[in-house]
C-alpha cells in the first residue's frame, strides 16, 4: 500500500469508481465523494496528498473548486473532463491546477500523471530540506537528521527517546563545549532539579549503550571530564 491519499471528486457515480478501482488498484488510499460544495470540508477532516477534479460539476463547476482549494491549501490538483480546447486547459493550469487530463484516458496514462506529480513533490521536498541551515548534524558514523529528529550510526537508524535525542542533539551542536549535569538538567529537563541525581548519567548510559550497539562506541561521542561533566570533542 502506498502512503498517499487521494481525493476524487465528481458528480458521476461510474467515473468514481472507475477512478476508486484504478487508484486502489496501484496500491493507492482514496476517497471519492460527488458534492464539489463539501471538497474543503473533507480537506479540512482528512489530509490529502493528491485531489482529481472534475471540471463540468453542478453547483461549483471545478475551477471554482479549484480556487478555493489554493485558497487554503498547497495540495497537488489533477483536473480531469471532456473539454479539450486549449483554452479550458490554460484557465486550469493559471487557477493552480497542476495538471489537467481530458476524457476518455487510459489508467496508465492517469497514473503515470499521478506519480509524475508526487515525484515533482518528493523532489521539492528534499530540495527545501537540503536549503535550510544545519539540517544535518554530522559526527564520525553519526548523523543527526533535525528536519526529522532521527539519528542514524552509518545506514543503521537508533531508537532514541525525546530526552535521549535532546541530549545527544545539544553535544553534537556544542562540540568542544563541556556541560555539567545541571546544565543539561536546565537545557533538556527545563529544571535544576529532579527526584533523582543520576538522571542525566542513566540517560547518557542508556544513550551510550545504544550508540555502542549501532557501532559506535558511545563513550568516544560523549566522553566523561571527571568531576566536572560530559563533553563531545571535536571530531578529527
């Protein structure tokens, strides 16, 4: 099964399921409903990733649709109909349609439209995550992914909890820098006090223990400064 959802919305009951069989057929999540009127309360009840248009609707023919939608919503619009002039097709693409298919098609057509889209997408993701500042947190075999807080040692991803992932994020952000336990209790904990003393020295065990499993010797990540804290060294 795919991780996308899509939306079909169209007045005419055998195109739906036409669309329903061709869509679940490719391993695609979809819903199908034929009142243009109740597209953004559905946007608004479930997340989307695609929705299929048809233009010639009563009510709210589908540009009009199609405006509201980009109106609140970023979300890729296939306007699909009979209409083949140019004109039709220039209007959809200007109102934000991000591509437009005319009646009768072939499933493959659809659905190599559909996964052109969804590529362009994934695409632009990546690109806006490979912009932004210090994304990638990098030390020895160790990466620290912020934009998804995962941390992975070479291609091996670990389970961290929240506290495990704050504290190993603040040494790889602060190298050279030593931090004593009650700093960390500030920074992490938000408090310089806790019920129990060795909460930072278990998390930073645990953390430790975890990095050693990965193949990473946890211990050279986050080294001890006897009697004074913990420290993660520049790496060389």
């Amino acid at each position: 099964m795919k991780e996308q959802r899509i939306l079909i919305v169209d007045d005419e009951e055998p195109m739906r399921e036409l669309l329903m069989l061709y869509l679940k057929a490719d391993g695609y999540t979809a819903d199908a409903i034929s009142n243009s009127e109740d597209v953004l309360l559905k946007m608004q009840q479930t997340s989307y990733d695609l929705v299929l248009l048809d233009v010639m609707m009563p009510i709210m023919d589908g540009f009009e649709v199609c405006r509201a939608i980009r109106a609140s919503y970023t979300t890729p619009v296939i306007m699909i109909t009979a209409r083949e002039r140019t004109i039709d097709k220039v209007e959809g693409l200007r109102i934000g349609a991000d591509d437009y298919i005319t009646k009768p098609f072939e499933q493959q057509e659809l659905l190599a439209r559909i996964e052109s889209i969804f590529r362009r997408e994934r695409f632009l993701q990546d690109d806006r995550q490979l912009k932004k500042p210090n994304q990638l947190l990098i030390y020895k075999g160790l990466t620290l992914n912020l934009a998804t807080h995962r941390a992975m040692v070479h291609s091996k991803e670990l389970a961290l909890t929240p506290k495990e992932y704050a504290i190993l994020k603040l040494f790889l952000s602060n190298k050279g820098r030593i931090f004593h336990r009650d700093d960390i209790l500030e920074l992490i904990w938000k408090t310089a006090y806790v019920n129990d003393d060795r909460t930072v020295d278990t998390h930073i065990k645990n953390l430790r223990e975890k990095l050693s499993k990965a193949g990473l010797p946890g211990q050279e990540v986050i080294k001890t400064v006897w009697g004074t804290g913990y420290i993660c060294h520049e790496s060389s």
